[in-house]
C-alpha cells in the first residue's frame, strides 16, 4: 500500500510528533502548580465592599417624559413653571441628595484575632466596611488607621481563630520569579491570578516613597488591596495599582512591599499616623551631561538642586550641586531611588549619606527630621528665576528685591538667549541663574568673574531656578 518512500516519510512525521509531545510534556513539568498554595492560602484573603454617601443635584424635569409630541404637554409646562415660580420653591428647586456609592476590593487576614490590611484607596470615605470570609460570614469592620501616601490602611473585625497570611520578605524577590495574586476583581470572589516579577524597587510619578514590585500578573478592578504570594505561600506584597490606558490590565501591576506595609500597619495600631524621614532636599535626575561635568564616570545617583530652609539638611554639611550616591549603604542609582530609603528612617535617627563633591566621594552622617504634611511641603518649595551671560550666549540682569527674596539667595535673570551653548542646554528667558561650575552667582559681576574662570571647551553644570523649581543644565563652553 505505501511504498518506501511513503513509509519513510511516515516514520519522520511519527517521530516529529513523539518529540513535539516530549517537548510540550516537559514545559508543562517545568512550570508550576499552583493548587497546593492556593488551598492553603486561599482562606486568609477577604472581599470587602464599602457604602460611602455622595451628593448630587438633581433637576425634577429631567425625571419627566417627552412632552412635546404629548396632547398633555402645553398642560404640564405651564404647571411646571408655576410650581418654579411660586413662593418659597426657589431655594428647594436644586438641592442636593444623598445616596449610597459602593465599591468593593480585596484585603488579607494579618493576624488571627481580626486585624486586616487592604489598600487605602479601597476604603477612603467609607461610611460603613463589610468583610467578607470565605466562608461567607461577613462583618462590620472597624477602620483601625489609613496613609494616603502609602496606600496602605488598617481594619480590624470582631472575630477570633482566623487563618492568618504568612508573611514574607519582598527584598528576597529576584525578577522572573513566580508570584501569584487572590482577589476579587469585578466582585468576583477569591479569584486567582499568576505571574512573573517584572523589577523591584520601581518609582511611580506621585508615588515617591513606595518602591514597587512590578509585575505582569493580572490585576483588575477589585483585586486592589489583595496579597501577593511568592511560591512558598508568604505574602510578599499589597496588589496596589496598574499602568493602564484603557482602565483595564495591560500587563504592568504595582504591589506594595510587604515590609514596607507592616511597618506602616504598625505605627497606625500603635499611634493611628505614620512617621517618615525626611531630608529637605530638591534632587533630579543625573544625566551624562551633568555627570561629566562633575568629574563621575558613570551617571547615576540623586543631584541636589536646592536645599530648602528649616530642613535637616539645611542643618548639615550637604550643599547643592552635592550627587547623592549613598544612604545608609544603599546604593543610590536614580534620584528616583533616595526617597523610599529616606522615608524608611525614623524621624530623629541618624543616617550615613554617601556624595560626590568636586569629583570625591564624601561621607556624612545626618541627623533625619520628620516628613511634612503635603500643604506643609509644598509651601516650602517656593517657585524662583534664574539667568546667565557671553560665552553661553546669554544676557544677564541683577534681579529685583521680591526674586531674592523668593530665593533666599541671589541670581542673575537671563534676559535674552541667542544661538550657543546655552540655548543648545535648555536656559530660556526668564530663567534665574544662581551657580556656574559649583561657584554660587549672586550678581552680575559674580556671573562675569565664573565665565572668565571657565575654559574654552569646558563641560559645566549650571543651577537655574524655574516656576517649578531648581533644575541642573549641563553644558559644553565655546
């Protein structure tokens, strides 16, 4: 029936199908089960779902049928604009009414006398937390402590003998490990979700003192709040946020480390607020630019840009233009990587901070303060202009009393900007000038004594204050 032609080829086919089910056979024995962990983890998560009173106006009319094709509808607009013009209805025609929002998230039982952890934003403005078990009881909880800038909150329920989550240790995390996530996305219960760490340490834009763990397990509305489990069963974070453009799960999920959240956990039990370092530096990022010209091989740590007053760096021997590398034997790669570590230190500790001044390493210990309340802080960085002159192309002013002022310090304001090295930096009109290669500008005669002393293809760093801030311009002398 088959010739040898028709059985060898038979035979390749047979033996391409053994080795293809070989290989899929040992990706799958490759790849984890899940069961084992989610059967004995699965009890200490909880949904819980949150009734908060809103406000809104609400005109009667919009409540009304379609009257213009009605052989009523002459009758009830005239009756409506006499009931509007009567005495007294004025005030009442537009008032607020209340009623019920709810939302619901995820949390996890901390320990077996009723304590839970859950996400701030789960049950912000809250008037009334329902947990639920797996078991289905449900209770009333108590809001035992919240921290808008962590994200993370406290509640506690009236119930004893509770499987509690075991607690890990996030700073063990390596990336392409696997994670799993249990929640309750779209009020689906005790739902389970799998993946890969994606980084550590990861800085968000407003979210400066939470070093997430990214990763690409599915997260969705209701899962926030929910534990991460590593493959040992351990919480090692608190499922927080997403990066979205649709509102929907696009394979970037943020958790909070779990170290990060007991300790915080902690201090609401203990005291009902959270304490966090805080050094009173304004600090950006370290270009390749700015690092050649302050003598560093490669770029990275934290540049201080400004210093603000009453801080307890104003107190110490940092100055600006210092490159934070170092934090209490922390390595400091990115400005973005020295708040978290800041934030972690008590207020009133001392902490060791590693710089490069003048192209060496330096080292201070610095007395750490208290972080301020968000008002607080943003008051104290008060907006300033800055400016500079001839080999950068620019021209120069003294600035006005009220700008020296603002800046507690002195400056020359760039007037006019024309083609050169200032312009190919970034300096604009109106931009305050305040140091050039490490040496503070006060006037227009310390601006012409920097550039005299600059040479002719020399790389700078020059300091200009902005509506925004302080900011940090590399730039190459003509």
């Amino acid at each position: 029936m088959f010739g040898s032609r028709g059985l060898w080829q038979a035979a390749v086919c047979s033996f391409l199908a053994l080795l293809l089910l070989l290989t899929v056979g040992q990706v799958h024995a490759d790849l984890p089960d899940f069961t084992e962990l989610v059967e004995a983890n699965h009890k200490s998560v909880v949904n819980i779902s949150t009734t908060a009173k809103s406000e809104r106006r609400s005109d009667p009319r919009q409540n009304m049928p379609e009257l213009d094709n009605s052989p009523f509808g002459e009758f009830f607009r005239k009756f409506l604009e006499q009931q509007q013009n009567a005495p007294g209805t004025q005030e009442q025609q537009f008032q607020p009414q209340q009623f019920d929002s709810d939302s619901l998230g995820s949390g996890f039982i901390v320990s077996s006398d009723g304590y839970v952890l859950t996400n701030n934003h789960v049950v912000d403005g809250a008037e009334e937390i329902i947990v639920r078990l797996h078991d289905r009881r449900q209770f009333v909880a108590k809001l035992i402590g919240k921290d808008a800038r962590s994200d993370v909150a406290v509640l506690k329920i009236d119930a004893t003998d509770l499987p509690a989550a075991r607690i890990g240790q996030s700073s063990d995390l390596k990336v392409g490990e696997w994670v799993l996530a249990i929640g309750s996305p779209f009020g689906f219960d005790f739902s389970v979700t799998a993946g890969i760490v994606s980084a550590t340490g990861r800085s968000l834009p407003r979210e400066n003192y939470v070093p997430f763990i990214q990763t690409d397990v599915a997260i969705n509305p209701g899962n926030s709040g929910g534990p991460l489990f590593n493959l040992a069963g351990e919480v090692v974070g608190i499922n927080s946020q997403i990066y979205s453009r649709t509102g929907g799960f696009m394979g970037l999920s943020f958790s909070i480390p779990i170290e990060m959240a007991i300790d915080i956990a902690d201090q609401l039990k203990d005291s009902g607020t959270v304490s966090r370092g805080w050094l009173g530096v304004i600090i950006q990022e370290v270009t390749r630019e700015l690092a050649e010209s302050f003598s560093m091989e490669t770029a990275h740590g934290a540049l201080i840009s400004r210093i603000l007053p009453g801080s307890p760096a104003a107190d110490s021997e940092l100055k600006v233009s210092d490159v934070i590398v170092g934090f209490n034997g922390n390595y400091v790669d990115k400005s973005s990587s020295l708040p978290p570590l800041v934030g972690q230190v008590r207020a009133g500790g001392s902490a060791t901070v590693d710089v490069i001044r003048d192209g060496e390493k330096v080292t201070f210990d610095i007395l750490i303060g208290e972080l301020p309340a968000p008002e607080e802080l943003a008051s104290s960085r008060l907006p300033a202009p800055v400016k500079v002159s001839n080999k950068l192309g620019i021209e120069v002013a003294p600035i006005d009393d009220q700008a020296r002022a603002k800046l507690e310090s002195g400056g020359v304001e760039v007037k006019t900007v024309s083609d050169g090295p200032a312009k190919l930096a970034g300096i604009r009109e109106g931009d305050i000038l305040t140091m050039i290669d490490n040496a503070h500008i006060d006037n227009p005669g310390d601006f012409e004594k920097a550039m005299n002393s600059v040479t002719s293809g020399a790389s700078i760093a020059v300091l200009v204050q902005r509506d925004q801030g302080p900011i940090f311009l590399a730039l190459t002398v003509e």
